[in-house]
C-alpha cells in the first residue's frame, strides 16, 4: 500500500477528508479491546494474589524458622558454654545431675558423665563405679566406648578428649592420654568406628567432622558439613561412618555425578540445623528433628537409574509424626519441642525426650516396604520414684546381656533427681511389641541411686 517510508506518513483519503494514523476502531472492536484487557488485568491480579500468598507463607516459614533457631555466634567470636548448653541434647545441662550416659556397643558396661564432670564407669550397676577425674575434664558432654574393651572410654568436653585406658599391670587403675584442640572448642558429639581404631569427633560452632587414629595422634581424614550445627545426621550413622565416607566418595565414570555430603545434606535435611537424628541400623532410613521444631521428619533412600542406566541414590523426605499433641493408650497428650531421640538397635522403638516435660515417649517404629516410615506411640515412661518436679535429662539405648542369639535391651534414662533408670525391652520384633501391648505387658524396671560426689 506504502511504496517506501515517506509516502506512509503521508496523509492518507478517507470518506472525503484527510485523516492521520490508523483507522479508528468501531464501538464493538472498541469494547473487545477493553473485554481482552480487563480479562488481562483480572488474570494479572489473580496470579499476583496467588504468588503473594505463596511469598506470605514462605517468609513466615523463614522467619519462624529462624526465630526458632539457636543462633551459634561464629566467626572471630567462639562459642561459650551457654551456647553449648543451648545446642546440645541434653535437657537443662548446666544444672543437670546426669549429663550423659555411654552404653557400651556389644556388652553391658555403662558410662555416666555427671554435673561435677565425673565418668562413672559401670560393669555391673549393682557394684559402686570407677570415678574417672581429671583436670583436664572439664564442661563434659558426650562419651563413647571402644568397641574392643570394655573400659577404654572417651570422653569431650572443653578443649578435647579424654582418652582413658587401663593399665596393663593394674587392670583397675585407668591413665587418661589427653588430645587437645582449641582451648575455645567444645567436643559434642563421639563415636568410635566399628573396627576401634579411629574415633571421630565434632566440636561446636563449626562445620568440621574429624576422623582420628588415637595411636598415632594423627588427623586421618575431615569432613564439612554445608550448614554448622548439621553434623547430628552424620555422627549418628549406626553402621559405621567409614562406609558413610567410601559412599559419599564413590563417582560415576560418565557425567561425573557426585554422591557429596553437600548433596546428601540438601536432599535429607535441607541444611536445617539439627536438633537430633537417628538412623536405621542398616542406614536406608532417617529420622531427624529440626531444632525448635516438635516435628518428626523421616527420608527414605530409594535406588533410580540414571543416564547410561546408572544406578545412583535418591532420598525423599517427608513429615512422620507431629509430637507437640499426640494419642497413646486411647488418651492425648501434650508433648512440645523435641530435645532428643534415640533408636532402638534391633529397629523396634524409637524413644523421644522433650524440653522439660516429665516422661520419655516410647513409639513403635514401622517401617513399611518401600514407603515412609511410620511411628506409633506406645508408652509414657515416668519416673519410677513419682517425684513431682521429676524430668528426663539423657536417655540412650543399650544391652541387658552378652547373649548373641537372644538381645534383650534396655531404655537407660537419666532423671534430674540423680536416679538412673532402666526399662527392660524383650521384644525382639514389631509384632511381639504389638503382643505385649494388647496384652498389657509392662516392662520390667530397675532404679538406681547415683552417687554424684
């Protein structure tokens, strides 16, 4: 219509009289064009509401989250012990008589770490303990067997690690070797590897998981977690952290996918700080609690196939059990935040203690084929002696014998009365616990008075 430029913006005939532009619009094309636009608005202001009330929600999960938190002063500033005693599991730890307790991996041996930092080492609860002492013990917090003896103990606290041995010519006399770290450091959490001939360790405040051979007083190997205060997940790997280690450093020769601790720690707990954790024994599940959180969350691993048909891990995560309001024996009860959890070896009970609360929640674990798991709340444990102000500081699982074929275990927990108390557990599946509780088997008790000075 236009041969060039020029003769397009030149005035153009219409109906006997010169108009400039385009053409004008009819009413009804007119009032389409404000049809489409209104609809435009209307679908615009919809997805703008939408997003907005996603955005909502998600800035109130952040910021929840993080009023929820223990914030760890890092950097040049090093942790102190009112952080310390705010980050670990132990419930009221400045002040509580029972700090810890240490059950050995195969035998019956026990070890308790008190207010006074004192180790009592237990072969027989029956026999007065040995009283491990040192100047060098101090702020004490976790402790761990060697899996090859039955007294060699180690034990963190301020500025390293107590390693205690007996003597060869006086079995019942114990020489302590001291590792040091950082004079500032403050170890909360041990574990030997199966084998005994390392023992790996993490301190507060930062994101390092050390792997040592006491022997040689030697650094083997270390780990970094992405977020401090997520190392929970790790340490707690039942059937040994070396196996942990090999998995997280296996590649695949094509495309070069990397089963990293980085990967592992977004897929399982999405870097949330981490209150506690417990693994299966064979290590396909985990349980976790995310600190300030009442909810139990559980990631299942599942094996896919990737390019070139290689096999590579997947973990789903999803919520179990809510325990700030839950129903056992027909009645419900109040629970609150999670202080700790621990797992039964043989995968039948997971006990849960809560911050200030005056029982341990006993659930029955269900672990489906190829589904989540599942928690179920059997028993509320209380303190045998029915003091009133009576609350759980620490409980572990452990053995009640030496017998392989037959394991009967035990629920140890320690009360803020200074009593040690131990439910026996006899059921060795899922369905002799259902038994027992339809038929109203109680678990049978023993207490114990701690000497604490």
């Amino acid at each position: 219509m236009y041969p060039n430029n020029r003769d397009r913006l030149m005035p153009q005939r219409q109906n006997g009289r010169t108009a400039y532009g385009p053409p004008v619009l009819s009413f009804a094309n007119r009032m389409l064009v404000v049809e489409r636009l209104m609809q435009r608005l209307s679908g615009l202001w919809l997805s703008l509401s939408t997003h907005f009330v996603l955005v909502r929600k998600l800035f109130d999960l952040v910021f929840g989250r993080l009023k929820s938190w223990v914030h760890i002063r890092l950097g040049r500033v090093p942790p102190t012990v009112r952080d310390l005693a705010a980050s670990i599991e132990t419930c009221n730890w400045p002040t509580a008589s029972i700090r810890y307790i240490a059950c050995h991996p195969t035998g019956m041996e026990r070890a308790l770490l008190t207010s006074m930092d004192v180790a009592l080492l237990y072969s027989d609860m029956r026999v007065p303990p040995q009283r491990l002492t040192s100047a060098k013990q101090r702020h004490v917090t976790c402790a761990a067997f060697r899996p090859w003896s039955s007294s060699e103990l180690a034990v963190g606290g301020a500025g390293g690690i107590c390693l205690w041995k007996p003597l060869p010519t006086m079995p019942r006399m114990m020489q302590i070797t001291w590792y040091g770290y950082k004079p500032k450091d403050f170890i909360v959490d041990l574990q030997w590897l199966q084998t005994g001939t390392h023992l790996v360790s993490a301190t507060l405040g930062n994101r390092r998981i050390q792997i040592w051979h006491p022997e040689l007083r030697q650094l083997m190997q270390e780990l970094h977690v992405p977020q401090p205060g997520t190392h929970c997940w790790v340490m707690r790997y039942q059937s040994d952290i070396l196996h942990l280690i090999s998995f997280l450093k296996s590649d695949a020769p094509i495309l070069r996918y990397r089963n990293s601790l980085k990967t592992w720690s977004s897929q399982l707990t999405k870097r949330m700080p981490i209150q506690t954790a417990a693994w299966t024994a064979r290590g396909n599940h985990l349980m976790y609690v995310v600190k300030g959180s009442s909810k139990v969350y559980g990631s299942t691993s599942s094996m896919v196939m990737g390019p070139f048909r290689h096999p590579f891990m997947v973990w789903s995560t999803s919520e179990v059990i809510d325990l700030r309001s839950f129903y056992c024996n027909w009645q419900q009860h109040e629970g609150g935040l999670v202080q700790s959890m621990v797992m039964d070896p043989l995968n039948v009970y997971v006990a849960f203690m809560f911050k200030r609360r005056p029982f341990v929640l006993l659930c029955l674990l269900h672990i489906p084929f190829n589904c989540s798991l599942k928690l179920k709340p059997m028993q509320l444990i209380q303190s045998a002696d029915g003091h009133p102000d009576a609350f759980p500081t620490c409980i572990t699982f452990g053995f009640m014998d030496r017998v392989a074929s037959h394991r009967d275990r035990s629920l140890v927990i320690g009360w803020s009365t200074g009593r040690l108390q131990i439910e026996e557990l006899i059921a060795q599946t899922r369905e002799e616990a259902l038994l027992f509780e339809e038929l109203e088997i109680r678990h049978p008790q023993q207490v114990f008075e701690i000497d604490l000075y």
